[in-house]
C-alpha cells in the first residue's frame, strides 16, 4: 500500500492553496481549487491498482478484496475486504471503532476489520481496541493518506463568529492528505485559520491540544479513519481504564460548545468534502455466443427487413387524385 503520489507534494501544492485561500478572501478560482483536491493509493498492483481519493466524493461501488496472493502477501492487510462505503455513512460517534458500515462484528476490538472507506482507522497506540494493528512508524509509511497526523482548527474573525471565545481551539486527527484538503476547506467555508499538520503520537505525554486523547474526541468519522476532538472535553467513557467497546456510552458535550455555529460548520464540512474513495465502476456483463449471434443478425437483418417492408407497403398503397380545377 504505497501513495503513487508522494505525500510532500500534495501537501505543499494543497498548503499553498490553504495560503491563497486566506491571502484573497478565497476568490472562485482558489474554491474550485480546493474543491478538486484528489490523491491516490495503491493496495497492490493485482488487486485494486490505483485508485482515487477525492474531496466530496460520494463513495459507495462494490466491495473488493486486497489480494492475498503472490506479491500481495507482503501487504500487511492481504485478503481484507475494502471499499462499498459511501458519503452516506460517513459518520460515526464518540466511540472508537465506531461507524463501519459493515465488517464490525465484535465490539470489543477494530483488529481484523475492513476497510469500508479504504483508509485505515487511526490508532491511539497499544492496548486500546485492538488499534495496535495500525500503530508504528513502519505501518505509517505505508498508510493511505500518508502518516497520521493533527491539525488545530480555530477562528480569529470574529465577525463571522461574533461568540466563538479564543478558547474554542478543536483538533482534527487523520492522514496528513486529508488533513491538509480539510483544512484548506474550513478555511474557505468556516473562515478558519490557517494551519499545517504536525506528528501525531498517542503515547506522548503533552497537553491536549498537542497530542489528543482518546475521552477528547467529540466525532468520529469515516470508519475512524478521522476525528475531530476538543482538549476539555472529558469522555470518561472512552477511558482505557472503564469498560471499552466500539458502541459506548459518552458524556454530553460541554455547555460552552455544544450550541458551538462554528462547531457546526466544522462538522457540516468535514461530513460533506472529507476524501472517500471513488466508487468502483461496477463491471460489465458479458454476452453468451448466442446473445452476441443474435445482437449481430439483428444489426444487419434488421435494416433489411425494414426496407422491404417500405417497398411492399409503396407498392400497395394508391395515389391521390390531384385537386380539381372544375368549376
């Protein structure tokens, strides 16, 4: 699972739009920037060859299975199923794990789920829902989207968002691809503030807002795949320390945000223009010897016939008599 294209490069061209975009108030030319951002992916060559992430893709197609074959058993997730999910289904809820579409029938762990929207779930490191199948550096290398990252979503105009206080500071967690698109577009539509990605790791001890936890989270979307979190907000629910499943409980938001218009408009854009996968083309049936025999008879006895029915009916048929110039 290798980006076909490299990771730095989407990034840079997505940040220097993200600076457009806040430079010239976001011109109509910067937004359909922005709205066109797409990247790629390979699972293998054999299986799924490379196919398209793009922003406000609809998603959804046929599933399909990542080869478990020949040189696909070096990919550390051979014989998954992938793809199917859709725009649709994008959301999921406080609890990790949450949101597949399918494939999640123990509650109790991610590890050996698919991939409904082809991105990996993001981890939050060792022992914690079985999410250590996706942790490492080793396996970031080859993530789709590039290697988990965060990114701070906040405001300064304050005359679009009259109430929002300096302290409504939210992080997003994702593939630094998705990052970087998101951001670009909260820019454009939440008037947010510029900002680029920064590493992502789970077992450093920092503040939340620097490096989130899993009880900070306030929305998960794309089969976990992305999450948006917010330093004071405490799920005790989603504590290693409490009863986890992938369908818990959680605590309601805090009062200073949870009528937040600019929460909203954050969660709105990322349901709308998070990067799915592209739907599959679904495949063409193929025609028996028979059916093919008849389609070509039919082409080329069709305009016979239909011609010598116009010369038996020309034939039958009488000619007028021409008007009268009796008086």
């Amino acid at each position: 699972m290798i980006l076909s294209i490299p990771t730095a490069f989407v990034a840079f061209a997505s940040f220097v739009r993200i600076v457009q975009a806040a430079g010239s108030g976001c011109s109509s030319s910067n937004a359909k920037a922005v709205r066109s951002i797409r990247f790629r992916i390979d699972y293998s060559p054999s299986s799924m060859g490379s196919t398209k992430v793009s922003s406000w893709s609809d998603g959804g197609g046929p599933r399909a299975k990542i080869n478990a074959n020949g040189a696909d058993l070096l990919n550390p997730f051979a014989g998954r199923e992938y793809a199917g999910g859709g725009r649709w289904d994008i959301l999921g809820t406080r609890a990790y794990g949450s949101g597949y579409p399918y494939g999640a029938p123990d509650v109790t762990t991610i590890k050996g789920r698919p991939f409904p929207h082809a991105m990996w779930p993001i981890s939050w490191g060792p022992e914690y829902l079985g999410g250590e199948e996706y942790w490492g550096d080793d396996l970031d290398l080859l993530r789709p989207g590039g290697a988990v990252g965060t990114i701070n979503v906040l405001t300064k105009d304050t005359s679009k968002w009259p109430n929002v206080g300096s302290d409504e500071v939210y992080t997003m967690i994702g593939d630094k691809e998705s990052l970087t698109f998101m951001i670009s577009d909260l820019v454009r539509v939440c008037h947010a503030a510029p900002a680029t990605p920064r590493k992502f790791d789970p077992t450093t001890a920092g503040t939340n807002l620097a490096q989130p936890r899993p009880e900070n989270v306030v929305q998960y979307y794309r089969s976990s795949s992305f999450a948006l979190s917010y330093p004071k907000y405490n799920n005790t629910f989603a504590l290693p320390s409490s009863n986890l499943t992938t369908n818990h409980e959680s605590v309601p938001l805090p009062g200073s945000i949870i009528n937040s218009p600019f929460l909203r408009c954050i969660n709105d854009t990322i349901r709308a223009s998070l990067p799915l996968m592209d739907a599959f083309a679904s495949p063409k049936k193929k025609h028996s010897p028979g059916a093919i025999a008849g389609i070509v008879i039919g082409s080329v006895g069709g305009p016979i016939l239909l011609f010598l029915c116009c010369v038996v009916l020309g034939r039958k048929k009488k000619p007028s008599n021409p008007p009268s110039d009796a008086q």
